[in-house]
C-alpha cells in the first residue's frame, strides 16, 4: 500500500536563501507525525508547500497517489488536505458558525446543510457556546479552535496544524491536546508543527526534525529526544525539549 | 425566525410602494424613479464593492455599455429594447469576465483594483466621446415611440415606476436568495481575509471573476433602464467617474454586504439631493454633489458600516446583552 | 485612421513632452509621498492642486503680484491646508481599513469641486502675465519659457525633497514610518506627527506646482479631475513614494499625452495613456524603477 503523502526532494528556495532543502518523507493513513525544528528550521514553509499556498521550487508532492505540487490552495483543500494558520486567520466580521460555514461549503453547495455541518464541527472543538458570536470578538484560544473547525468542516483527511498550542497557557494547552488526540482517535492523518514540546512529544506516533531546511532526523519521540544532532540544533534550546 | 420572512418582507414593501401614483405629484414621480433607478444599480455595484469587498469605482462602465447598446440598437436598426437588454446583459457580461478575469489574475486589489476600475471607465468616456456612429461627445437623443410596453416606454412616470419597483423587489430577492447560499458566502470570505479563503477550498479568483460579471450585467441592465427613462444618453452621464461615485455612494452610505442598504442609501439621499437641487440649483451650481461629498466624507468618520450596518450592529448588541452569559465551559474562561 | 507622422511635427511634440512632463512629475511628487508614507491614496489631491491654481490665480489677477512671487504665500498656504484637512477628516479614521480612508478622500474631492464651483462657476480662468509670451526658439522647435520654469522647478523640488528625506530628522522619520509604523512607534518616533507632516508636505508641495503653472495653465472647478488622474497615473509608473520614479514617470506620460496627440486623432491619445496606465498597473505594480518583491 502507498503512503497517504509522499513528498520527495521538496526545496524552496527565496532569493539566495534556501527555506527548504530537499526534504523527502511519508505520512501513512492514520498517523500522526510530528514536525519539530529550531526557529526558522522552514516549517511553515513546508506547510505553505504542501497546502499549495507557495509553490516549490523543486520536488514532488503526492496526495493518495495523486500529484498536488503547484496546485492552488484551494484545489489541494478540496482533494482533502486542509491546514490552520500559525498566526490564526479568521473572518473577522461574521460569526463562529458563518466561519465554519465556508469550509462546509466545499462539500455542499446548500446554506441549510452548511450550517448544520458547521454547528457540528463547532460542537466538536468545544466552541458550540460561542456559536453566535462575531470571530473578531473571540479569545485566542477559542480562535485557535476555530482555525481547526474551519479545517474540519472541509473533512479533510489530512489536517496541516500549524502551532495550535503555541501562546496558550499550560491549561489551554491540556484542553488542546486533547482535542487534537481526538481527531487522531477519528481518524483524521495529523502533521503537527509545534514549538511546545511537550504537545509534540505526547501526540506524535513519529516525529521528523529539520533544521536549516533539512532533514536531520526521523523515528519515535524517544528516539528523536535521544539523537545527538537533534540535541545540536536545538543547542541552547534544550530545556524546552525536556 | 422564519427564513421566508425577509422575502415577504421584500414583496409587501414592494407591494406597498406600488401605491405611491396615488398620491405623489409628477415632480415626486420623477424622483421616485430616479430612486429606483440608483437604488438599483447601487445594489447591483454592492455585490462587487460589499459583499466581494472589491470598491470597483468604474462600474459606470457596465451602466454605460447598457445605455449605449439600447439606445444604438434602437436607433440604428429599430429594434425593440427589449432585444438591446438582451444584447447589453450579454455585452456586459463579456466584459465585465474578461475585465475581471485580468485584474484578478494579476491579484489586483484594494486601491490598485479601484484605480483600474476608474481608468476603465474613464477611457471608456473618450473612446465613445470619439466615435461618431455613437453621437460622439454629444451622445443620443432617442426617439420617443408611444406608451407601450413592447418599446420599454410609457406616457409619463407611472410605468417607469412600476418598472423599476419590479427591478429593486427582483435585485433584493436574488440578494436575499443568495445570502444563503454558497456563492455569497465564498465572496463574503474573499472579503475578510482571501488566504483563509483559500485555505478553505473557495476558488477566490473564480469567485471575484463570477461577482463582477453578475455586478456588471445587473449595472448594464441599470444602464438600459436609464436610457429608457431619460431617452439620452451621454458619454458623461453613463459612463465615466461621476457616475460610478454616485452609484456606490448609496450603497456605502445605506450600508455595505447589507441586502437593504443600497436602497435605504437611495431613498434618503436621491431626494434630498434633487430638492436641493431643484430649490438651489440655479444660485449654487453642484450643490447636489456638494452633498454627497459632505454625506461620504461623514459616514466614513462616523458610521463606516453605513446606516443599515450601524442598526445591524445595535441590534446584535442589544441581543447579546439580552442573552444570558454563556462561560466556555471546556476552556475555563469566561470572557 | 489617419495616423500622422511627420519629423517637425514629431520633435515639437517631443519637446512638449519633455516639458509636460516636467509639470506632471511637479504635481505628483505629493501623492506619491503621501501614497508612500501612509499607503492611503489621497483621490482629493487633484482638487488640492485646483485650490493651489485657483489661490495663485486670484494673487496674480487681482492682487497684481508677480506669480513667482506668489510662491511665498501659496506654498505655506497649501501646507496648512493638508495639515486642517488631514486632522479634520483623515486622522481620526487612520485605523480604519484603506479603503474607507479612500472613499473619505473621494468625499473630500467632491466637496472641494462643488464648493469651487458654488464660488468661483464653472469658468475656465487664466491670466496673461509679462511671462506669457516668452517662447525659446531651437531650430523650428518653440519652447514655452514659462513651462522650462516649471520644469527647473520640479526638477529642484524633486531634488528639494529628496535631500529632506534624506537628512533631516524630520525626513528620517518619515521615512521610518513608511517602512514599518510599528517599528518607528518603538523607535520614539511620533507616528501620527510623521504622518500629519508628510500630508502637509505632499501639499505644499502643490503650492509650488500651482504658482508655476499659473502663468501658461488655467483653472476651473473641475481641473484636478484630469490632473488628479494622470498623478495617479505618474505615480503608479513610478512606483508609490519613488521620487525618482515620480519624475521618469511624470515624463513618460508627458510623452505619451504630447506624442499621443501628434499621431492620434481627437481625444484618443488619452485612451492611449490610459492604456498605458493599466498595462503597469497589471505587470509592474511596483512602478518603474522598483525591484520585484517576492
């Protein structure tokens, strides 16, 4: 059987500046895989690449055999990879359910029917209560929530979170995990990017670590905890690692 | 609440209007058409500037390629006007997809998109001011045929009127109609932020594309009813800067995306600025415009979501104090 | 079409150019500032260039003043001008989205060109100064002394404001806050001060523009419409707050205007410049002169 994702020789480059440097790797059904580097490791970038937001420079991209590399964002959404904002990326001016509305819609071209699906997906992330309120008057937690029902509500079958737990409190950070552990238990193929170790560690089935725009390593959290050229990159980082 | 309720809300106003003959004087007729005629077109310009969020300041052009065709079909080959709406909605629509289909290619947007909007229509001006066949910068007088429905002219307002109440109830009802449907949503997404939209599987190219072509032809349709009303049509008074000011002047004012606002705009500032003008035209040329000026320069510092937005916004503020307070029970905070 | 092209005809019109576009760039670099700092297009600078031609119109005609000395009121006048317009209308809405700031600048232009009209009708006024008929002569081509003044002066105004920005203070700070308000905030920068100077300045600037082209131009209500375009139209092909950019692309709509004439019949020239316009417009947004950001 094929992976679900194959990415091969992905690089991209900015000007002179190399972001991502011929990253290859596989995501099965099911999984959830960590992607974890330094700041400026080319993460996002890698993110951005797959969910057709920036076109590679070089390397393929392949989605349940299909090739994805340099489609449109909102063609590679609709074949069923969807992905959360770093810097979450509402609609400030209509409310939770209207938010999630417009993910909905990929699936259904009925008002009614969208609704439904987006009050569901809402009751899902917890956010139900807030289901009438406008997005630019949410908290940033609850945003973060609505990042993931608004990807939700598109049924993906590969969901791109892009630092969901990044600038939340310790508590927040439990109720996030558990949500995203969830969705795992659902069925829904995970790639997590996340700066708070301790959300990477405890999701991730495998965990595959970049710095400088390459690979520098690949295996189970405990593995990669333990590898000496992860300890390097995040020299000086290292008590967030612990 | 009932959806069907905004939809007969639409029909019993619509309804109710058409009784305004009996009581209105001319002078008041005439107005009333002018309002319905700019009511129109600022709720065909409000589904590219408000809901899209694209402030196109040419959709003279669209207005002024509807004028032009009717009035041209008319003229040149006696045709019925009702052939001319037909050519004009598929002129228009032509134009208005490949205009769109450029601009959002290019991901013009913003001021950029608005400066664009206005050179078209302003090289619109000097092209039809220099050909001949189209009355060049002195435009076409059109022939009056008779009171009949067939040549789109009537004896006097009435008709027109009843025209144009069966324009605005029809715009406001494909208004309310899409408002739940796919399309509006994508263009209300575009928007509020267009990666997001992206991100979330709308064609935003596609969708801007499909907005400006429904905008222009409904402008264009605005445009042929125009040239019906006054039997003229000028280079200036269809196409042009002024005109595509005034067209979305009423929609701002009245209240941008908002299914009623364009014609609440239209309302109130059409006849205010025509009885202005009628009462101070002669001592204070451009008086009216005058208005219009101090009107946009006022919402934009004190009411930028318009009249309609505005009571949107104190209603939804009064629901949410009536509410009782709900906690985020999982996060734990109670904002 | 009759398409004309003769030699004589072609170098007259090229020098013509030369000139127009001299004035063009003049009257553009305070949009182009003002666009530049504050990424807000302001569409009442047309109507601000109308009340700098119509203010250096009354002192030349009724106040019997020589109109390049009407320079010392006209400018100082202009700059306090942008200043009340800029705290009055668009100061208290600079956090609202650009395009509202734009529909507000659009309200303004509408103000400005009916009050004029209300005061001064519809009119087309110039005057005839002892400047008027000064014409240089090079070969068979006639050259207007009055728009090589203009052209000296956009030329030192460029130059003026280019060394402003770039040693003064003041100019740092203008140019700090066009690149990142944020930044320039945390840097102790007056933001709002910045901004309120570059407006004054952008209008000031048109004082001066209005002074020199009193002499050979005119005024009427409506004359910062057309004029109002073709600085958006200078600026775009320049690239937004790129002086230099400003000047070249004041120039090459000169040409394209004067040369456009010469071979184009009627008004079709400006369906010609406007062409122009919104072919930059689509593929070199950025103007001219600017690298390509990625």
């Amino acid at each position: 059987m094929t992976a679900m994702l194959e990415v091969r020789g992905l690089t991209r480059r900015f000007g002179g500046l190399v972001a991502v440097n011929d990253l290859t790797f596989e995501v099965n059904e099911g999984e959830m895989i960590g992607l974890i580097g330094p700041n400026g490791s080319g993460k996002t970038t890698t993110f951005s690449m797959l969910s057709g937001a920036l076109r590679p420079s070089s390397g393929t991209i392949a989605f349940n055999g299909e090739r994805i590399e340099g489609l449109k964002a909102n063609k590679v959404c609709r074949k069923g990879l969807a992905r959360t904002f770093q810097v979450v990326q509402p609609f400030p001016d209509i409310t939770a359910t209207e938010n999630v509305m417009i993910g909905a819609f990929v699936n259904t071209g009925g008002g009614r029917q969208a609704e439904a699906k987006a009050r569901e997906e809402l009751e899902r992330v917890g956010l139900t209560p807030k289901a009438d309120t406008l997005a630019k008057e949410l908290t940033l937690l609850q945003l973060k929530r609505l990042e993931i029902a608004k990807a939700l509500a598109t049924e993906p079958k590969l969901l791109l979170l892009d630092e969901v737990a990044a600038g939340l409190t310790s508590t927040e950070v439990d109720v996030m995990l558990k949500l995203v552990r969830q969705l795992n238990t659902e069925g829904i193929t995970c790639i997590i990017v996340e700066h708070v170790m301790r959300f990477v560690m405890n999701l991730s089935h495998r965990c595959i670590v970049i710095d400088f725009g390459s690979q520098i390593a690949e295996g189970t959290p405990e593995e990669v905890l333990n590898n000496p050229a992860v300890h390097a990159a995040y020299l000086g980082e290292e008590a967030s690692i612990a | 609440m009932n959806l069907k309720m905004p939809y007969i809300r639409i029909v019993v106003i619509g309804a109710l209007i058409c009784l305004l003959p009996l009581v209105l004087s001319t002078f008041y007729m005439h107005i009333a058409v002018l309002v319905l005629i700019w009511a129109f077109l600022a709720c065909a310009w409000n589904i590219i500037g408000g809901y899209a969020g694209q402030h196109s300041l040419g959709n003279g052009l669209y207005m002024g390629i509807g004028a032009y065709t009717v009035a041209y079909l008319v003229n040149r080959f006696n045709l019925t006007p009702w052939v001319g709406l037909v050519v004009a909605i598929i002129l228009s629509a032509a134009a208005a997809a490949f205009i769109g289909w450029i601009v959002f290619r290019y991901a013009l947007k913003g001021a950029y998109f608005a400066l664009v909007t206005i050179a078209l229509t302003e090289a619109a001006v000097y092209v039809v001011s220099n050909i001949p066949a189209l009355g060049g910068a002195g435009g076409m007088q059109m022939e009056y045929r008779g009171n009949s429905l067939a040549y789109m002219q009537f004896a006097g307002q009435n008709g027109y009127f009843y025209m144009g109440v069966v324009l605005v109830v029809f715009i406001l009802l494909l208004t309310q109609w899409y408002k739940r449907k796919r399309f509006f949503y994508q263009l209300i997404a575009v928007r509020e932020n267009e990666d997001a939209a992206e991100a979330l599987g709308v064609d935003t190219v596609k969708a801007k594309i499909k907005a400006n072509v429904m905008s222009g032809v409904l402008c264009a349709v605005g445009g042929v009813f125009y040239a019906q009303y006054f039997l003229y049509v000028g280079p200036r008074s269809v196409f042009g800067e002024v005109v595509s000011v005034q067209i979305l002047i009423y929609a701002i004012v009245g209240g941008l995306g908002t299914t009623w606002g364009p014609v609440v705009g239209a309302v109130l500032l059409v006849p205010l600025s025509e009885i202005t003008r009628g009462q101070l035209g002669n001592s204070f040329p451009g008086s009216q415009l005058l208005l219009y000026g101090l009107v946009m320069v006022l919402t934009m510092m004190f009411m930028p979501f318009g009249i309609m937005g505005l009571a949107d916004r104190l209603r939804q503020r009064w629901q949410h104090r009536s509410a009782t307070p709900l906690v985020d029970s999982q996060g734990g905070e109670a904002s | 079409m009759n398409l004309n092209f003769s030699g004589a005809v072609l170098s007259q019109a090229v020098a013509s150019g030369i000139m127009l576009g001299g004035l063009f760039a003049l009257m553009s670099i305070g949009l182009t500032l003002i666009w530049g700092v504050m990424k807000i297009i302001n569409f009442a600078q047309g109507e601000f260039l109308m009340v700098a031609l119509y203010l250096a119109y009354f002192l030349v005609a009724r106040g019997h003043i020589d109109p390049y000395i009407t320079i010392i009121i006209t400018v100082p006048f202009m700059f306090f001008f942008g200043i009340g317009i800029f705290r009055a209308t668009i100061s208290p809405i600079l956090k609202d989205p650009v395009m509202n700031q734009i529909m507000l600048t659009l309200g303004v232009s509408l103000i400005l060109q009916n009050l004029a009209l209300m005061l001064f009708s519809a009119n087309v006024q110039s005057v005839n100064t002892r400047y008027s008929t000064w014409n240089i002569h090079l070969g068979s081509v006639v050259i207007s002394g009055t728009q090589l003044i203009a052209l000296v002066g956009s030329v030192l105004c460029t130059l003026g404001v280019w060394y402003f920005l770039k040693t003064t203070d003041s100019g740092r700070a203008i140019r700090a806050s066009a690149q990142n308000p944020t930044a320039a905030t945390l840097m102790g920068i007056d933001v709002p001060r910045t901004y309120l100077l570059a407006f004054g300045l952008g209008s000031a600037t048109l004082g001066l523009a209005g002074s020199l082209m009193i002499p050979f131009y005119y005024t009427s209500p409506t004359v910062g419409v057309f004029l109002g375009l073709i600085m958006f139209i200078v600026v775009v092909l320049g690239g937004m707050g790129n002086l230099l950019g400003c000047f070249v692309g004041g120039l090459v709509i000169g040409l394209a205007e004067t040369v456009g004439a010469a071979v184009f019949p009627g008004s079709l020239a400006r369906v010609f410049t406007f062409s122009i316009f919104i072919i930059f417009l689509l593929f070199r947004p950025q103007g001219v002169l600017s690298k390509r950001q990625t």
